[in-house]
C-alpha cells in the first residue's frame, strides 16, 4: 500500500495544465476509457449525474473558441472584476484561446440538474455538484496517466455549449478540458509549480 500510494503520487506531480498543444493525433479508444474512469466515480445515490462530450471535429472546435472567446473578452474588460483578473497575472492567460482549435480533443463536461424517466417524468439528482467534481478529477487523472497533457477552461456563461452541441436544459456546462500531447514551446509557469506542503492541507486527529 504505501509503494502504491508513493508510485501514484510521484506519477501524479508532474501533472500541470499546459496552454501549448501540439496537433497530434490521440486515438478516440483512449479518450473512451479515460472517460470509463471518470463514469466509475462515486456520486450521490449512484446516479451519476454527469454527460461527457468529447469532440475532436475541426469546424466544432473553431465555433466553441468563437463563442469561449467572445465571453473571455467580456471577463478581461472588466467583467471578471480587478481581483480576479489580477489573480491571473502570474499565470500570463489572456482572451485568446488558440488551444481550443488546436488541441485534438476537447471534452465537455456537463452536470444534469435533474434526471428524466423515458416518460418524460423528472427526477431528482443529488449532490449534483461534488459528483461531478469528483468525476472531472477521476478524468483529469486518467488522462495523464494516459501520457496526455490537459487544460481545464470555464468561460462564464457557457449556454452557448448546450446550444451547439444539442444537449437538454436538464444539463448545465461546467468545463472544457482541452487534451493532448504538448507542444515543443509549451511551458509551465513556475507559480503554477508551488504547491501547499502537506502540513498546510492535512490534519491528523
């Protein structure tokens, strides 16, 4: 157990969200089973309220940069407010978002608010939010075990993304994941490599 826990740690660490995809191609099969991870996470009364949309055609990418960027822009204008944007200033991220055109999958992560009988009959989720959550980190994980490099984005609104990809009003878009391999000018900024030390986030009792 512990040369477990360490293996998966030390494998775990050099995870960091790259901004610079190279094209290259991933096998959907891989996508497919890293997303059976994700669908194998816990969720409240085992009714995994999560839909993922995994999208690697060329002119879809293009329309969702259009629409990401344009509420990208609102939110640097000043729609973000000053202590946000400023937060973001050691990271060096700006309106432009090239790499959801660039990158060969992008994964859209949708959270259902409520479920449907085949009779139309609604149904109550629950602890809609911590599942997803706990799935989008089941994925994440999963992908780089895969070897393959992501970039969590969260354009607010995201309507835009039930609209083009045909998805319910049961469903509510909460992230992109942009994946794939790096490309060679791809860099981590060193503040994104400074993490808490384990006596800050851990209490024993």
């Amino acid at each position: 157990m512990r040369e477990a826990a360490l293996t998966f740690y030390e494998t775990m660490r050099t995870r960091h969200s790259i901004r610079d995809f190279a094209p290259t191609e991933v096998p959907k099969e891989v996508i497919e089973n890293c997303i059976r991870t994700a669908g194998s996470a816990p969720s409240g009364a085992n009714h995994q309220p999560w839909h993922f949309v995994a999208i690697r055609n060329p002119k879809l990418k293009t329309e969702i940069r259009k629409a990401a960027e344009k509420e990208e822009e609102a939110f640097y204008a000043g729609g973000g407010g000053d202590e946000w944007i400023k937060a973001l200033e050691p990271i060096g991220t700006g309106p432009e978002k090239p790499h959801l055109e660039i990158s060969p999958w992008l994964i859209i992560i949708f959270a259902q608010r409520y479920g449907e009988f085949d009779d139309g009959t609604k149904y109550k989720n629950y602890y809609v939010n911590e599942s997803v959550g706990i799935a989008t980190g089941f994925l994440i994980a999963a992908l780089h075990h895969a070897g393959l490099s992501t970039l969590t984005h969260t354009p607010n609104p995201m309507k835009f993304l039930n609209e083009l990809l045909e998805r319910p009003k049961s469903e509510k878009p909460v992230m992109i994941l942009a994946v794939g391999h790096p490309s060679e000018e791809a860099t981590v900024p060193a503040v994104a490599k400074i993490k808490k030390p384990l006596d800050e986030i851990l209490t024993v009792l």
